[in-house]
C-alpha cells in the first residue's frame, strides 16, 4: 500500500494510516500519551502537567491572506497546548528549507512567528535547519513543538450530556481563505484567514467557568473536531445551523467552490463543550477577547451518538466526519 | 541572497543563517535558551531541569548500513538531550510522507523508532502527520522534539584549562558509511553507521566524575563539535592524532571519498571535558557501556584559543571550524 494525499488530511482516511504511525510499544510517559490521540499529550513531571504537543506546517501559499506559515507554525502548536488546558510556554522550531529559498522571506517568517509568540508570552528555545537540494522539497517545511503547564487538564473526550456546545468564532475562514486566493477569486480580499494563538482568549474561558471539554478545528474541520468530541465521549450533539457562525462571504466562496465550509481547517478557533451553567459566563469571557469575539452558543450535548444538525428550515441531518479535508496544503 | 545546501550544513556558512533564523525577541523561556546556541534549550519549571531540543531528518537513503531514518531521529535527539545531561523522557514525531511513499517502509521506521526508544526508556507521546503530493518532497522528513529532566545541566561552553578530553568512540562512521554506500564502495558492509541512543551511556559517565562541558559531533563532525567547545569556553585544544580512534575502514574509505574523516557527522558519539583526576574513572564508565568500548582520551585543555592537533609525526596543525559537512542528506 502506498500514501495518498488523504492519508494527510485531518479526517477518516488519516485516522488509518495513524494505525501504523502510533504502533510504538513505547507511547505513554506516565500522562496521557499517544493512545488518546488527543490534541498533545500530558506528562506528570515534578507535580505539575507538563503538555507537549507538535505540529509540521507545508501551507501552500507560504504567504496568504491574513497570515503566512510563521504565524500558523507557532499558533498551530499554541493551539493545541490550550486546548488541553496548557499555558504556552516554550516552543522549538524546525526548518526544511528549498536550496535557492529567499532569505528576506525567511526573515519575514520570522518575524511573523515573533509576533504570535509576543501575543501569548512564549519563546522559540531551541530549534534545527536542514536544507534540501533544489527540486527535493517545494518551499518549506516548517516543524514547531511546544511545551506548557497545564493547571487543569482538558481532553477532547470530556464532553458529557447536558454540556452547551460553543463555537469560538466564525468556521471555515482558513480553508476557504486559502482556497478563495489559490483559485484568484477577487474578493477584494475580505476573506482572510483567521490563523491566531488562542492561549490570551482560552485563559479567560477557563477562569469562567466549567469546560468539560475542547478541540481545535484545524484539518478536516468544525465537522471533523465535533465528531471526535463526540464520539470519543460517546454522546450526541445537536447542532443549530442557524447559531453556526460563518460569513456571508465565506458561504459564498464555499459555494463557488463546492466546498462545505464545515469541513475545512479553522487556525484560530475552539471547540468547547462547557457545564450549561457556565455557558452564559464562559461565552462572555470569550467574547471579552479579540479572538472570541463572534463567540456563540451553537449547540448541546444528550445521550446517545453521532452529530445531528437542526437546519434552519426545521430538517435534520448528520453532519458527518469527514473522509478527508478537501483542501491539499492547508496548514 | 539565497539559500544554499551549506547553510544546512551544521558549519561556519550555517552559522551565518542561524543569525536570522533566530532573530526572535521570545528567545528564552527563563533558563538556556537559542542565545546560547547549545544541543538544546533548559527551562526551569516547578523546580526542575526541563531540557528541550529538535531535530529534523532528511538522510538519504532512508535505510544504510546500521541504521535508518528512523533511528536517527530518535536517536539525534535524545542525543542532544543527554548532551545537556539531561534524561529524556518524552518525544513528538513529525513526519512529513511524499504521495507514494510505501506504507511497508513507515511500519520499518516505526519499529526503528520504538526500538531506539526502548533501549533509554523514553517514548513518543505525541505526533503530526502531513503528506505532500507526489514530486513536491523527496521521500520523508521526521522530526522529533524531545523533553528531558537534568539534575545537573552540562553545558557545550564549560571547558577548563587542565581538563581532559575524552571521545567516547570511533569518529567518522556514520559519514563515511552514507557516503561509501552511496558511491556503492564494495567494502563488505565493514563500514556501519554508529546510529544509537546515547543517554545509558552518558548517564554512566556522569556518575563516574565531573564532566565540564558535552556535545554530540553531528553535522560538521567532530572538527565543528570540538571548535564549538573551545570557542565558547574561550579555551585552547590539543589533541593527539595518535589517541584519536579512527577505524582503519574508515581512514581508507575517506581518502578513497577525499573527505576529512573529521568534519563528517557521527550520531553515536560524545565529546567530553573532563575534570583530569576523574578522567580514568569516566572513561571506565564510558568503556562499560556497548556504546562507549572505544572510547579513549584524546586531548587536553589549556588557556588560550583554537585547536591544534600534535599529528603522529611530531608536527602540529590546527583543527578548523568547517564550513560545513561535505556529505549532503547525512541526517
Ligand atoms: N506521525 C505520527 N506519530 C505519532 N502520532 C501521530 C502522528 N501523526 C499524528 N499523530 C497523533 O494523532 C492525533 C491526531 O493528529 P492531528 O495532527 O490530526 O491532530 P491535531 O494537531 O490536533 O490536528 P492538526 O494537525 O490538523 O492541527 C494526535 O494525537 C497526534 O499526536
Ligand atoms: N531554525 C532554527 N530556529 C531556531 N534555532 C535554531 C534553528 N536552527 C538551529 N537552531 C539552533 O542553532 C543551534 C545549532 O543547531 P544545530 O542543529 O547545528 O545543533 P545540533 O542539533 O546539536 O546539531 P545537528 O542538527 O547536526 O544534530 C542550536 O542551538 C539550535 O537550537
Ligand atoms: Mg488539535
Ligand atoms: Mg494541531
Ligand atoms: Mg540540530
Ligand atoms: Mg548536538
Ligand atoms: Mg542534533
Ligand atoms: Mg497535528
């Protein structure tokens, strides 16, 4: 059997290949390791939970509308410590770099993943540079790691029933952004990604209230990441369509495209699943942030399976996990 | 300016790229950080020695004479770990897969991988996955991060005037293997990478007596590893010729290659300054160990700059910093 492109994008088809890229004997330290295959692991070191977590980054545009692969390398790995509930502390960074790739976009780069780690207060400790021959790699590849503390762990498993289900921020801004400005569509730019280090806006969330659970809708999409809460935590989730935030624009561009903006990468985006009581104060910290701004109750959690959305003329229907996310090089 | 292969060449003309690509202003996280340009970063939490570090893995091919990418990726990287002094304890693995690459070949790699990580006791809790459309990557990049705790941190700029050098095994194997089986030298497989996790060994030797000062002779070999060392400790170093173990299958391969056997990568091997009246006991230790049976004390350290080499003749010639390893892909 050989790889195909799906077996890298975010959804079912991936999930496969993840049986033979997480047969170690060796994949737990003690916490919570590689069989949760949760958003970063969890390592009890000196009293504390130490979360790691790591993500590669071959976005194609390395610059695009909105961001560029610096800003998504360092808020990729951000993400994934704050939605296990960890502070961003350190990251490390690895390039891959194309003979021939230009240095002032090297340095652009670098200023752009500076900015993100400025937004949230972590540093680029320790890093690697490789450089592959001309025709060996296109562009770059950009690895970052990242460690954190993490003073109350949170899975993407914790959903329970009665949970209030809340959408940081408008979905498929990313994908479709990306998408739109490959394609040449001109929107006069309006779609921008909305690739952001989530940890200042998390934080908040959780001095507000209980959140049972969280996960970042990166590849694969809101579709995707719900669907993993879910069925990990083994309830059903009712969805509103109509409380769904999205764009008009973004609706639109999906459209065009053929595109479901459910299923595409969000970089700067949580999925939470939080106690009812807590809904109304959890979401007005969120939308105390910059990032949480467009932040809405979207749906909430019973007993049983599956994702079922309510649509906006009183139907039904499952919103599915995605075999794979329909855009290549998303992140 | 542009990119070139030496600028990932782990020599002089890399160095010059390391000025922009850690140009960050979130450069520490309040212990080691890349000011220091050590194997890896530390990071004090909770009263402990958090030790940090990447690498990124291109070797071509992917399985050589004693090794394959994937034991080097582990391997590279608890390497720098146990540099530090430090125990490593958890890993991530980023592995980016060119479209067609076979699945038999990752689930080889896999096992490599566990294997290496089994034999220090560490594991790989976390991970990430992308795969590139066919043509845009040649083959396979994996990297790891890795998270070790010191007791007490070795740094690569501790040398003192009076100490002694130790190599802890034969220098030149892992180079000289890539390249001799590259250029198919029928040498009946005599000559094998040296790949291995070295932190069984390293926790030996820093149980034996006071190591100053530790690093790894990767990219650039031991030429570049031990320049580093005496520049940063602003000290001389004299090696003997004589005492340096160099197999004979080697020395001949390298003058068959034209490469100095010195400035290729080994990725099973340490450099050491010693305290001089724990010299014997460490190299005991070191020589105690599967990994470190070669191992032999090949210099000294006194006051002033530079690194000369008394040659078997009664001569001297210095040891330049290289600009970088002559051998591409070597890791
Ligand atoms: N090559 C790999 N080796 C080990 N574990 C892996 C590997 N690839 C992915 N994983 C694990 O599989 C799970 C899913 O990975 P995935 O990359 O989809 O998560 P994510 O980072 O949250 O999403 P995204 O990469 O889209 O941001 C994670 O727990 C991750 O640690
Ligand atoms: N892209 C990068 N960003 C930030 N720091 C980097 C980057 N590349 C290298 N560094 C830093 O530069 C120093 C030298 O890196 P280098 O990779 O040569 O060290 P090493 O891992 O010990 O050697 P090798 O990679 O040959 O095993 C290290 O301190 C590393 O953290
Ligand atoms: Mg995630
Ligand atoms: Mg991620
Ligand atoms: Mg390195
Ligand atoms: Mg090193
Ligand atoms: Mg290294
Ligand atoms: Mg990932």
């Amino acid at each position: 059997m050989k790889v195909n492109l799906m077996h890298g994008a975010g959804g079912e088809v991936m999930g496969e290949l993840l049986g033979v890229l997480t047969k170690f004997t060796h994949k737990n330290a003690g916490g919570i390791g590689l069989e949760s295959l949760d958003d970063g692991a969890v390592i009890p070191i000196g009293g504390l939970n130490i979360v790691f977590t790591t993500d590669s980054h071959v976005v194609q545009p390395i610059f695009f509308p909105g961001g560029d692969i610096g800003r998504i390398a360092v808020s990729g790995t951000i993400n994934d410590l704050a939605m296990m509930g960890g502070r961003p502390i350190a990251l490390s960074c690895g390039m891959v770099i194309e003979e021939g790739f230009e240095v002032a976009d090297l340095e652009r780069i670098v200023a752009s993943m500076d900015g993100a780690l400025g937004e949230v207060g972590a540093s680029i400790v320790t890093g690697d540079t490789k450089v592959l021959e001309k025709g060996a790699l296109d562009g770059i590849v950009i690895n970052t790691a990242g460690i954190g503390v993490a003073e109350k762990i949170v899975r993407d498993n914790g959903l329970l029933p009665g949970d209030v289900i809340i959408a940081s921020g408008t979905i498929g801004d990313h994908g479709i952004a990306i998408m739109s400005h490959r394609e040449g569509f001109d929107l006069g730019e309006q779609i921008r990604s909305d690739v952001s280090p989530l940890w200042g806006m998390v934080e908040r969330a959780l001095a507000a209230g209980e959140i049972h659970s969280m996960k970042d809708p990166t590849r694969g999409g809101f579709a995707n990441a719900i669907n993993e809460m879910a069925s990990k935590s083994r309830v059903h989730v009712e969805i509103e369509e109509e409380a769904l935030p999205i764009r008009t624009s973004v609706r639109s561009a999906a459209a065009m495209l053929g595109i479901d903006p459910l299923e595409v990468a969000n970089e700067g985006k949580a999925i939470m699943g939080v106690a009812a009581e807590d809904a109304e104060a959890i979401l007005a910290a969120l939308r105390s942030h910059p990032y949480g701004r467009d932040a809405a109750i979207i749906g909430r959690v019973v007993e049983g399976r599956d994702v079922v959305m309510k649509t906006k003329i009183g139907g039904e229907r499952y919103i599915e996990p995605p075999v794979g996310d329909p855009v290549p090089r998303v992140c």
